[in-house]
C-alpha cells in the first residue's frame, strides 16, 4: 500500500500548511498518510538548532508562512502564539488520540484553533476547545496524556523520527526517504506514486 | 524595470540550484537580475545558525540538493567539498567580478568547478581554472581581490543583506520583499511580473 509517514510538532510553525494540505493532496494521489506527533525540541537541540534565538529567520517564518497561506488558499490571520506547548501536553494528547485513532481531527482543529483563534497550544483553553466536539472527556483525555504511557510514545516516535534523519517539523517519509518541510510535500507524494523511479539517482 | 536582487554565496550548497536556474528563468519572466554575493557566514553567525554542527540537516541538504538537481534536469555528481573558500578569497574575487560587470559568468562557472570538478572554491587551482577562459589575468585579479576595495565590497553587500533580513543563501529580494530558498526562486519571480497583488496580504 502506499504511504507516507507525516511527521510533525503541534507548535510548529510551517507544519500548519502540511496540516492544512494533506490530506486531500494524498487522497487525490491514493495515499495513505500516517499521522505522526513526535518532539521536535529534542532532535532540533541535537542538532544544534535554536530557532528561537535566530531573530531573523522567525520574523522571515510567520511573513513566508504567511504568503504561503495565500497560495495555497488557507485562511492566515496571525503569527500565533509561539513557542507555545511548553510542558508538550498538548503533543501528549496527540498520542492519546494517535492511540485512539483521532490524531488526524485533533490535529487538524488544534492548528486552527492555535492559528486563526488565538490559543495556546496545552492551555485548558486550548483542549476543552477541540477535544469536547470530539466528544471527549477533557480530564480523562488530560489523566491519560500525563499518565507513562503517553510520555513513552512520544519518545518513541521522537526516536523514529530522529532513525529516519529528521531534524525539524514537518518532515515526510516514503520507503525511508526523507523530505523536510512543507514546501517539500508535493514531491513527497510524487515519490510516493511511483516519480521516484525517474528522480532516484542512486 | 522589473528587477530581483540575487543574494548568494560562493561555498553555499543550495546556492548551486539557484545559480545553475536563475538565468533562464529570469529571461522567460522578462526581470533582470543582480547578482550579488555576500558573507553569508556573517549573517548566519548573527542568527546563531551553525549548519557545519547540524549533522542530520548537512546529511539531508545534500541529498535534497541531489534530488533537486534531478528534478531540475541539472548535473550532480557528489556532493562538493563542504565548507570551502575558508579564507573568502573567492568570494572577494566575486567582487572584483561584480566591480567589472562580469559575476555572472565567473559565478556559474565557479559552481560548475566546485560541484561537478571537485574543485575546492578559493584555491589557485579554481582560480585558474575560472579565470582564464573568462580572459582574466589570475595574480592581477587575486591582488585585486586581496586589496581593500574588495574587503570592502563584501562587507557592504553583507550589510544590506542584513538589511533586507536575509540570514541564508541563496535569498532573493523583490521590491524590498526577500525570499529564501532556491525553492522560492519562482515565487520571487512571480512576484516580480506582478504575482505579488494576488498573494500579498498587507
């Protein structure tokens, strides 16, 4: 089957547009997407990535993010809060619901509600927002994302992440190819349908 | 008149792409471009970015780079000897190339030479290599280089690549509005033929 592994932070940045576009980009391609949280902040700091002190380049992420928005026809109000999900309760959630088979809705209503509506990401706030449409119990959800299992998931998809190369989010996989960032997900899914015979050089 | 600031550096991995693309892209879209080289070292080291630490990210920019090329239909053989022109030797023969009107052709050439000849930038052996089909006099334009007009030169394209938030190459400018990425080279010429009234937000 086809597919492609998505890996992402909930806090970050451009993974807002891969949130947005995926999933009718890979239905229309026939693929199969794997949603997966994993913690960002460890494999960026073993890589000696500290973008929250590289001024210019975050001022130069929200305006790109911003254009790209618009390209590609998603609403943009802000730069959202950010860093936001200092404790990573709210990616503890996402294995919860990755778990449960919900990562994908979860996902995709805590970047809008992060982005377009203002939330911090982890804040009370944030989770009754999105996990009560889901019809979910916020403390049983919250007491499940603080419990060890939650908090070993996510090192272990952090640990996956980091087997495949990634050092930042969002980051793709196909048969063990990696492609990072957003502006990389139509040639993730190209490789996915078969285009990496004509790419592949070796 | 239709213009894009072509903001790169000399040793800059992905700065190949935009080198080896720029020039027929630009011809099609009717934008004439500047070619302007500057110590992106400097800038980075500003930022507190240190790609030379960041392993998995150099892993995965050369495999990208490879990926792209072919994308693009341009050579690839290996990646290049990386970092390079430890001493900005040829980058400030760059400046004495953009004094004389000719940084065009040594850039594309240089590239050329360092990626596909395994050339070392900076070296006698690039510089002659460069040079002298360009009609150059080799130790004339080295003295030239290692004077100060060219110092300054370098220290001066730098500063307005500051200006214009650029902490990366390759960077492109529009009308005070900066891309960064060889993946943004079409965006930027886009905005450049009028794209920009679709896409801008404020």
């Amino acid at each position: 089957m086809r597919q492609l592994e998505f890996f992402y932070f909930l806090g970050s940045g451009y993974a807002y547009l891969s949130v947005m576009r995926i999933g009718p980009l890979a239905r229309d391609a026939g693929i199969t997407v794997r949603w997966r949280p994993f913690n960002v902040r460890t494999v960026m700091a073993e890589n000696n990535i500290a973008l929250r002190s590289q001024t210019a380049k975050v001022k130069y992420m929200w305006r790109d993010v911003q254009r790209r928005a618009r390209t590609h026809a998603l609403p943009f109000v802000n730069a959202p809060i950010w860093p936001t999900d200092p404790d990573l309760l709210a990616n503890r959630v996402a294995m919860v619901a990755a778990e449960g088979g919900w990562c994908e809705d979860y996902t995709i209503e805590s970047f809008k509600a992060w982005y377009l509506e203002g939330v911090a990401l982890g804040d009370r706030a944030h989770l009754e927002h999105v996990l009560r449409p889901l019809g979910k119990d916020v403390d049983a959800v919250i007491a499940q994302a603080n419990a060890p299992a939650a908090h070993e998931r996510l090192k272990m998809e952090t640990d996956a992440a980091r087997e495949y190369g990634i050092f930042g989010s969002p980051a793709f996989v196909v048969n063990g190819e990696t492609f990072w960032g957003d502006d990389r997900l139509e040639e993730a899914l190209s490789w996915a349908t078969g285009r990496r015979r004509l790419q592949d050089v070796h």
